[in-house]
DNA sequence: ATCCTCCTTGTAATCGATTCCACGAGGAGG
DNA sequence: CCTCCTCGTGGAATCGATTACAAGGAGGAT
C-alpha cells in the first residue's frame, strides 16, 4: 500500500508539502497541488489513519457500547448513533455487551485501548470499576437509555413515568386489577425506574404491587419466559404481565402460550420498548414506544460536543403509549 | 494517559524493556519484569493500540460490512461474527450499510483506511469499483451470505435451494397453485438465487412463475409492502406469497391486515430467514431457516485463515423449512 | 588470568503521518 | 542596490510502540 513518502517521490515534492495539500493547507502553490493530486490518484494513494491518529491523537471514531444488538431497541439505537455520527465526520465502533458486565468491559477496555474520541454506553450494571475510571479519567463519555448514578456524565434517556401511568390508567379502565411486572436487573436505572413508574402508577390508582408480582428478568427472553412461569403457577395469578422490555415480552409470550393460555383472555400482556413486529403479534401487544431514532442523534450530539470541548447536558426525551388488543379490547372497537 | 515512557521511567528501564515484558519476550529477568509489572499498574498503563498497530502492521480488527443491521437476520450475524473473533483474539468493526452501494462504499473505504486486519462483506450490490479493487488489493476478505461472481474471493453462504423446494412441495400439498415471490434486489446474489430456486421448485411441480408473480423488493419492509399491494391488485392474485426475507413479509403482512384480509384464509405467506417473532404472528409464519450462528462464525474463522496466511475455501450450509400455519393447516393439525 | 558464551539490557531505527522552523527566491520599499 | 517581507517548500522532530543490534557483566573452560 502506497504511503505519503511514495507519494511525494512520484509528485517530485516533500512528504511536508504532499501533507499539506491533503490536510487543505492554504500555502501550496495550485500547479504543485496539482502534481501532488496527479500523484495521489496515480498510485491510488490513501492516508493511513492510523498514522494519522499516533500523530494527532484523535481518531474521529466513537465507540458504543450497547446493552444487546439482538434487541430490536438497541439495533435502532445503534444504526441512528451510525447515521448521526457519519453525518458530522465520525465512524463509530460497537461492542456489544450482550447484557453482560464483563463483556461490556471487555468493549470499553478494548474502545479505550484503541483511542476513541469519545464513548457511548448503556450500562449493563451499577458501574464496574473499569467504567467508573473510565468516566473520571477524562475519555468524553455520554450515558444513553440507561445510567449510572453518582458519576458525572451526561445521559440521554427517555423518561417513561407519565406513559406508564397512562397504560395502567388503561389498564385499569379494562378492569384489570392485578398487574405484574416483568422487571429488568436492578443493577440498571431502566430496570429500576420502570419498576418504580409501574408501582406509583398503581398506588395512583389504589393498588398495591405485591412482591410477588414483581419478577426478576435480565432483558432476555428467556428470563421473560421464567418469570411468567412463575407468575401463572401463583395460586392467584396475575392479570396483566407488564414486561420491562420487548425480549422479555417474548419470552412471556413463549410460556403464555405453551401453556395453551390466550392474551389477552387469560393474562394481559404489554411491553416497553415498541417494535413493527408487535403489530403483527397475536393478539398485536400494547407497547410503550420511545423515540429510539432521536434518541440515538441526541446522543451522539453530546458526545461530540464534549469531544469537541462543548458543555452538554443531560437530554430528556418522552415515550408514549400504543395501545393495541392485549390488554383487552380498546374502546370503542369490536374483537 | 500514561506511555510506555512514563512506565520505563517509574521502573528504571528502558522503553525496550517495557516492551518486552508486555510481550512476553523470554529474555527478561523475573525481577525486571516484577518491576516493570508494578509500575504498568501503578501507573494504570495501557499499551496505545494505534501506536502498535502502526509499528506492526497489523490491527487484529476484522471489518464487517453488513447489508441492515435492522434485520434481525444480520443483527444476528454480526453478533455472532463478534462472539468468535472475539474468542479468536479479533475485534469487530461494523459497518451498516442499510441496503445502499454507497454506504457499502463509504465503510468499506473507512475500514480499509483504518487498516484492518480482513474484511467481511455481504455485498449489496454486483460489486463497486471500490469493492472490486479491494477484492485484488490483497486485504484479506471473506463473502458472508451474499457474493459477488467473477471475484476470487471466498464465500460463506447458505444454500437454500433444498429449503425452497421443501416449501414449495409444503405449499403445494395444501393446494396451493398460485405461487408469487418478492424478490430481493437482482444485483444481489440472494435476490436472485431465491427467485431462481422456487422458480425450479415450481417446474418441478409443473407449476409456472408468471413475469406478474415476481415482484422486484429490495429486501426493506416498505418494498415487500408496495410489491403485495400489486399482487393483490391484480385480476387474479397470488395464493401464496413468499418474500426473500424477513422484513419484506413484515411489509407484506402491513399491506395484507391493511386490507383486512386474513393469513393464510384470503393469501398464504411465507419467509426466507426465520426469526423469533415469527412464532408469535398472526398467524405463525412458515420460514426459511438458516443456520445464522455458524454462517457468522464459518466466515471468521476462514477470514482469520486468510489473515493469518494460511488458505481457506468456500463454505456452504444448508437451510431447512420450519412450517407454521401461515400457508395453511399443517398436515394432521387443526386450526 | 584470559577468553568465550550466554544472559540481560539499552540504543536507535522504524512505521506513516503532522507540523514547527528554517531557508531561498522574488517583490516592495528606501 | 540593499534590506526586509512574504510565499512556497523542505528538513527534521514527534506521536508510542516494536525490534535488530550492540554492549556490559557474569560465569565457565582452558
């Protein structure tokens, strides 16, 4: 591969000058830029970034370092983070964490090493001490969907309390009375908070939510299906199961129905985290959807500014209630 | 952050032996090293990739370019393309290309300037200038899923050509006779393969594959949306429709529940690629199943082959038909 | 005691860029 | 005609690692 030095030998100049003419600096002559140009196309000449970066320690590249790509939520987030971040001159690095601590500070260990301009991450847990040194050791770092509490980054996150309480509003307006959550690891806001949400929603609304009818899941299907297990072999089982993300919502699925059971006749069924395929579900599932492409973008712009030696704040976007039939049938409208 | 100065400075050795401890040289003192040892973690040191990099030639990153991580399908390849570079001692790289050559283009420039180790493509075109010359440039590179012909490059790929023809006998024992495929994009060797599979299939069955029954998708929601819309408008439509992938069929079901019609009662439906969503749609979808997790990590394992210099050859899987209801009551089941 | 090895370590070149500084040519001003 | 500036360019240092080569010291053989 053809390097600046071969470059500056065919075009007859310096590496300084070829240099310069790549990096659109003003003093070059316009027939020596020319030669150099000749020269650059000639050998098919690209400048190694990675020489680049050991000189001007910066790579223009953003890690991201998502919960799980196989969750639809976080595949969005990631391909908006992409969109985002090319269009203001940045590639963008992901690791996936697969719901796992270790591996997720496997990325960021990784992320780090190769000199990233900056970090995005949903935490997987409450902070490992690698990601602990990571946010005070200087690394521009922005916090999406979920984060850590006591550390000084930005978050970018969407706040669901007042579309928890309207879907327990229509909940309860379907006459449900005994709603379960499926909640996600308590090591991470996201599951907390929902937690949280649900809970004050239903005292709102007169109702407690018992210990048994709080389930803890990982954010994975299977961890959905365990925990709707659990819920149906209650001797008064629950009737709504309210999963705290779209894979535990499957997983739920899964066990609902091998149990030979119907949603929304025998148990209710809604979910955060709103996905196409929830349309086609059977029945199609009441979801609380968040603006994931916004989200992504928001992101992105803090990081960079912090990049770039700008103050950010934190972002709060709002999430909504879709209602659809697996809850019971919305108003108005016939099975 | 600390260099390997500042750690030969606080040990009282030189930069050589730094280096040769963090590289496991033989010939270095147990106490030199302990020494050594001691000030990389007071310091916190970490070896600076990009510098190393830079010296070696080598970035131990493999790039993955891939089609949509949108899909579930490629969601799933990339993860599993992570998970054995990952055991293999390589990081990952991805580039989402969403369906679009100039995308494609752009990260596949990116990766090669960023000097990774190998390259992973699902070409979503019949191959760029860009991508051809990369091909003949000796980086090391690997066709995952898709290919492109008349390149001398290694492919990793599903042969769906038996799958097909299990669907097609499937469909053709419930009575159907009427047979319309979305298409992927022809420049793809997907789009074109499918078609040409259930297109023998067919013939096989004496059945004919009418110009009117192809529609031309490009393997996004909206094109398996707007191509069914025309299926159904036609004066005698389709019994069936097969989409070549996932989230065409998704748009394909948009369209059908738009017209209220019903799955598999007015038109049955089938996909290529199963995903897990697919189990709980109204009704069950019939799919195409491929063996995602190995085709991810067959194709790192012969990219790292090329890398590290030893040869490798094409490697083909075969795919199986998983039935479901959509096309109509399987055999000895009831509704 | 001398010489030869082997072991351990340091010096310095190198990878491919960027960028500070210096230098020569040419034009303007005195 | 001389001095001073400006402009365009080249030389060389630098980023943080790796590694070939050299060198110093210890120990063994003669």
């Amino acid at each position: 591969m053809a390097s600046i030095k071969d470059v500056a030998h065919h075009a007859g100049v310096s590496v300084a000058t070829v240099s310069r003419v790549l990096n659109d600096h003003p003093s070059v002559r316009a027939d020596t830029r020319d030669r150099v140009l000749t020269a650059v196309a000639e050998l098919g000449y690209r400048p190694n970034a990675v020489a680049r970066s050991l000189r001007t320690d910066q790579t223009r590249t953003l890690g991201l370092v998502i919960s799980d790509v196989l969750n639809p939520f976080f595949a969005e987030l990631a391909r908006s983070v992409e969109d985002e971040a090319r269009a203001l001159g940045y590639s963008v690095v992901i690791g996936n964490a697969d719901e796992r601590p270790d591996l997720q500070d496997h990325h960021v260990r990784t992320l780090m090493d190769r000199r990233i301009d900056g970090l995005l991450v949903t935490p997987t847990d409450g902070g490992s001490p690698l990601m602990l040194d990571a946010a005070r050791s200087g690394t521009p770092m922005v916090f999406v969907d979920r984060w850590i509490k006591g550390v000084d980054v930005p978050v970018v996150r969407t706040d669901g309390t007042d579309a928890v309480r309207d879907l327990v509003a229509h909940l309860h307006a379907l006459g449900h009375r005994r709603l379960a959550i499926v909640a996600g690891p308590a090591a991470t806001t996201t599951g907390r908070e929902r937690v949280e949400a649900f809970r004050s929603a239903l005292h709102e609304f007169g109702l407690a939510l018992p210990a048994d009818f709080i389930g803890q899941g990982d954010f994975q299907a299977e961890s959905g299906r365990r925990v709707t297990a659990r819920f149906l072999d209650l001797p008064e089982p629950p009737d709504v199961i309210f999963a705290a993300d779209n894979l535990m919502a499957l997983g739920a699925m899964d066990e609902i129905r091998a149990r030979g059971l119907r949603v929304p006749g025998d148990v209710a069924l809604a979910a955060f985290d709103d996905i196409p395929w929830f349309v086609h579900t059977d029945p199609p599932i009441t979801a609380i959807a968040q603006p994931t492409g916004e989200l992504g973008r928001a992101a992105v712009r803090a990081l960079i500014d912090r990049v770039e030696g700008r103050t950010t704040d934190s972002v709060i976007l709002s999430a909504r209630l879709v209602t659809r039939r697996s809850c019971g049938e919305p108003e108005g409208s016939k099975p």
